[in-house]
C-alpha cells in the first residue's frame, strides 16, 4: 500500500490569484506532519474536450484515511480552505487507498 491520496483537479475562478492561492497550499503542506508529499501541476497538453475546463491539480498523500481526517478539520486546513474555495469555479475530488504497482526511484 502506498498510502491514502487525496487527489483535487480545479478550474480557478477568472482573475483569481493563482500564484498566491499555490504558494499558500504550499505553506499549509509543509506546516501539517500529517502531510507526508504533495505535488501540484498546471495543464499544458489535455485538449479542452477532455480537461473539461479543469486547469491545475494537486495530489497530497498521507499515511492513513485517519490522518487525511485529521487533517481535514486542522484549523490551518479549516482556515486555507475559505480562501481556496472562493478562487474555484470547478473541482473534483479524489480520495482513495492507492496501490503502488511501480515504486518511485531512490534519489
């Protein structure tokens, strides 16, 4: 088992501060222990017909569902999500155990 994953593909509102919206997800990750990776990514190849319109995702992964609830109502999560919420025009979410077929390669 690779942990549990908490997958979020969004669409930003037009005119959102997408910069300053990235770097404070970037600050919540690394404040929470509870976070054990997270990745971010922009769209830059998916035609529109299967984006959907979705332009960013962001992937965190924790060693169980218990942390990921956990995490859910630490009051760093509770407090981003307002300013998170307010930039989206759609999301998705993802939570799911992953299963690591392939494992990343040492460093």
């Amino acid at each position: 088992m690779a942990g549990f994953k908490h997958l979020v593909t969004v669409k930003f509102k037009e005119g959102s501060a997408v910069d300053d919206i990235i770097k404070g997800m970037e600050k919540l990750v690394a404040d929470v222990d509870l976070v054990k990776s997270f990745e971010w990514g922009q769209d830059m190849e998916g035609p529109e017909m299967l984006t959907q319109g979705y332009t960013h995702s962001f992937s965190m992964t924790f060693d169980k569902k218990e942390d990921y609830a956990a995490f859910q109502t630490h009051p760093n999560h509770v407090e981003y999500s307002a300013t998170f919420s307010a930039a989206i025009e759609k999301i998705l979410v993802l939570c799911f155990s992953a299963v690591q077929i392939k494992p990343t390669p040492s460093a």
